[in-house]
C-alpha cells in the first residue's frame, strides 16, 4: 500500500461496519503498535494462550485473512488469531514477535493527528456518517491519544481476534500454512 487512505480502503472493504471508534483504534494502532496491551510476558502470554483456546471452541463463519495492513509502510499488520487456530505452537511463534514489536515501534502525537486527519478527511469522502463523530474522538483524546475499543457494533459483526505486531517480525516467525479462520458447517442436529 502506498498510501493510509489506502489501508483504510482495504479496511472499509472488509469490514463495511466501520464506526468512528474503529477508525480511530486502527489509526491509534498504525502509530503506536501493541506496546499498550503489553503489561508483562507472562500475562501477555497468557492472554493470548487462553484467546486461542477459545478460538479453537468455536467456529467463525467468515474467512479472514491471515495479516491486515496497518500502515502505508508495512512496519505493522494485525494478525488474525482465527487462521492461527489450528497451529499448534501459534503462541510460541507470536509471543516473542508481539513482545519485540511492543518494545520496538515509538510512534509520537505528531503523527497520530496527520494521520486522523487522514482519516477525517477519508472518512467525509467514504463514510460521512463517520467522520464528525472521528473528530470529536480526536479532538476528545489528544491529550496523550489513549487507546480505545472497538466498537460495539463491529465487535458484533466481527468478532476480533487478532493482535499487532511488525509485519517483517512476522514474516520471519509466521507458519508455512494457515487456515482461513473459517470451519465447516456442524453437521445437522448438532451444537457447539
């Protein structure tokens, strides 16, 4: 990708529910990466073993793509947990790309507001709906640009599970093949 606008093209395609607060947590993480979610390795790892599991008792019903692109550079992707869940040693390939990715990106404020200005502007052309809720959420958090949830809408539709790291981190650790996140249908008569 060339440009954000163009990352949030991407994005607007493959998840057309897009709320303001969705935007912003996408722009927050093209800056400033995972190190926010980072308390310890211990509970990182923890965290991400018992996401997994519950992944693994559950079927999605919509594909997802292994990596999402972040930022125009491609120093950062969100990895879908869902292609990971029949990858027996995912949590040992991603936890130490999470963790040196969490140490290793230093976005700044500067940044962070070109790029919501990017997406205010954006969001006028694609989303117009979005876009005054998107500057009140800018001009609401500039003091320190803190992280924030999705919203509830698209934790609804989509069920997020994926966590950010750096897309050359990844490519090293990632697993020769993955699924889709997808599974097929139970067969008739029976539940989860």
């Amino acid at each position: 990708m060339k440009t954000f606008r163009e990352v949030l093209d991407w994005h607007l395609e493959r998840y057309p529910l897009l709320q303001a607060a969705d935007i912003y947590k996408l722009v927050h993480q093209s800056v400033f990466g995972p190190g926010h979610i980072i308390e310890d390795e211990s509970q990182a790892r923890q965290s991400l073993e018992r996401e997994l599991a519950d992944l693994r008792k559950r079927c999605c019903m919509q594909a997802a793509d292994p990596v999402e692109p972040l930022d125009p550079d491609n120093r950062l992707v969100r990895v879908n947990l869902e292609t990971l869940r029949d990858v027996d040693d995912a949590a040992d390939r991603l936890l130490p790309v999470l963790l040196a990715s969490a140490s290793g990106v230093r976005g700044g404020a500067e940044e962070m507001e070109k790029r919501l200005e990017q997406a205010v502007a954006w969001c006028c052309d694609n989303l117009p709906e979005q876009a005054d809720p998107l500057s009140d959420l800018s001009e609401e958090n500039r003091d320190g640009f803190p992280p924030r949830h999705h919203s509830e809408v698209y934790n609804l539709a989509y069920r997020p599970a994926y966590r950010v790291v750096s897309a050359r981190r990844w490519d090293d650790a990632a697993p020769d093949a993955t699924g889709d996140g997808t599974c097929a249908p139970r067969p008739s008569g029976t539940s989860d």
